[in-house]
C-alpha cells in the first residue's frame, strides 16, 4: 500500500498541468498579459518548458537576466526596467503575449537556462505557441543587445518581427528626476562656492595666482603623473624619464618650480624701479633656462640651446 501510495505521488509530481490550466495561470501572474512576471524554476517547468511540444493559442517572451551584484551585470537592470514597459505595453487581441522573467539568482535557475541555452544575460527567447524548440533565430542574445540604442525599442522591433500578430502601445517611462537632481545639485554648489570665494574672484590678484597654479600643475605634468601613477623617480635613482611618452613626479616637481620661478619674476619685473626689473628679469632667465634644460634632457636630440639665444 506504501508503494502505491509512492508511486502515485510521484506520478502527480510528474504530471504535466493542462494546456487550459496553463493559460489561467499566465493570466494570473501577469494580470491578463499587462505585466510581466518573475517566475520561479518550477513556474518555467510547468509554464514554459512543460509546453514546448504542445500548440498553443498564445506566445510567451522569457526574459533572461542576473541582477545580483556578484553576477557583474551593469545593464541587467535597465534592461529589465524597459522590458517591463514593452510588456505594459503589450496589446492583447486574441493571441495573447506574455512576458515571463527568469533571474539566475534564484533557486534551481540552472535547468532554465539550459532549457534554451542562454549562457550570457541578459537575453530573450520567444515561444511563439507553434510547438518545439524555439529556433536560435528567435533569442534576442546578450552579444545582439546594443547598448547605444534604446532597449524598448529593441526589444519590441524583435518581437513584432518574430511574432507579426503581437501589437504594442505606446511605451510609458516614469520620468527620471535623477538627472534633474544631480544637475541641481551641481548647480547649487557651484553657486555657494562662487558665492562663499566671492572676495576672491573678484580679486585679480587672487585670480591672477589661481590662473598661474592652474597652468603649472597641468603643464608641468603633475596631473599627467597622477593619472598614470607615475613612480617618484627612477629605480637607478634618475630624476627625468626618456623619451617624450613618460615622466618621473620628481620631473614635474622641477618643471612646476622652474614655471614658478618664471611666472615670479614676470610679476617682479611689472614693478617700478630699475632694481626690481632687473632682479625680475634675472629670476625669470635663470628659472627658464632650468625649463630648457629639462626639456634638453628629455629630448637630446633637440638643437637648440639656451647660448643660441645671444
């Protein structure tokens, strides 16, 4: 009597729901066709793969995707998010379309995705109710997604172009006020700091030593060196590079020095008196020619020379 009792349990567990009972229950997880709706594994089994050989009135779109984090999926949200639209949008006449989500962090999600082979997310496969295997020509794969183009777009070009009789809507997307946001933010922060630096700004000897820094930490190559992570110097202990295509922070250091003492001696030059131009003039010779020599060394090459000049 056990046994019986087993293997009548087991034949239950086996047995596949009716193809009626299956459209009742499409119906019910998507709310007649208007949503779509995240399945579990044995959902797909009874739903999806259980009705692979058998002719139905209706199609279904699976919507493959991975949205935990360790999955490393950048686009597997938004991609989600304007499938979920299309499905909104879905025009319901007497072949319906429904539109179904398997996310592989779920439990037992591998047997889903073997199902139609779907190795990288997201992706799309279309069981247009003819019976069968869908065909590779209908899965939308992740290497056919174009991330450039609008993913509604895409996704409902390549439905209506596998399955003719589905219709869509127009596409309603809730407004994203992130951008307005971050925008704002900006702004208003710029705006307090102009604000709060007003005395500053309006100074043009402030202005004046700000525009100067600006100018010697980007063309002294400070910034280029911080972007590459350049090394302090060499590993034999050499302050300059060779060649054109990498520097030491110790070669900026110097040019960003040797651009000050220029950028110094200009300013002590404008004053008045015949001492102060000449003590000017000498800071900004002496500094340039530190310029030229690194610039020598850098490129021996080069045939000019600070005598050339007299």
């Amino acid at each position: 009597m056990r046994w019986l009792l087993l293997a009548v349990l087991g034949f239950l567990a086996e047995a596949k729901i009716t193809g009626k009972a299956r459209k009742a229950k499409l119906d019910e997880i998507t709310n007649g066709g208007s949503k779509m709706a995240d399945i579990s594994a044995t959902q797909f089994k009874e739903l999806v793969s259980d009705g692979l050989e058998s002719k139905a009135d209706y199609s279904i779109v699976v919507h493959y995707t991975a949205l935990p984090e360790r999955f490393g999926c950048k686009i597997c949200e938004q991609f989600m998010k304007e499938t979920g639209y299309v499905a909104k949008a879905a025009v319901q006449d007497e072949k319906k379309v429904y539109f179904l989500s398997v996310d592989f962090g779920g439990l037992q999600m591998q047997k889903a995705f073997q199902t139609f082979g779907i190795q990288n997310v997201p992706a799309i496969v279309l069981v247009n109710g003819k019976g069968g295997m869908p065909k590779e020509s209908f899965k939308l794969l992740t290497n056919q997604i174009r991330k450039e183009r609008d993913f509604s777009s895409q996704v409902v070009d390549f439905v209506t172009l596998k399955i003719p009789e589905a219709k869509f809507g127009k596409i309603v997307k809730p407004i994203d006020f992130t951008p307005f946001l971050i925008t704002a933010f900006f702004g208003l922060s710029i705006t307090g700091a102009l604000y709060a630096l007003r005395n500053v700004i309006f100074n043009r000897y402030a202005v004046a030593a700000l525009v100067i820094a600006f100018c010697m930490i980007t063309t002294s190559g400070f910034t280029f060196c911080q972007i590459r992570g350049s090394p302090a110097k060499g590993r034999d202990g050499s302050l300059f590079a060779q060649g054109g295509r990498m520097m030491y922070v110790s070669e900026a250091y110097i040019k960003m020095m040797a651009e000050a003492g220029v950028a110094v001696g200009l300013v002590v030059m404008n004053g008045k008196g015949p001492l102060r131009n000449t003590v000017g003039l000498a800071v900004a010779f002496v500094s340039y020619v530190v310029l030229l020599a690194a610039f020598q060394v850098k490129t021996p090459h080069y045939p000019y020379g600070i005598v050339d000049l007299f």
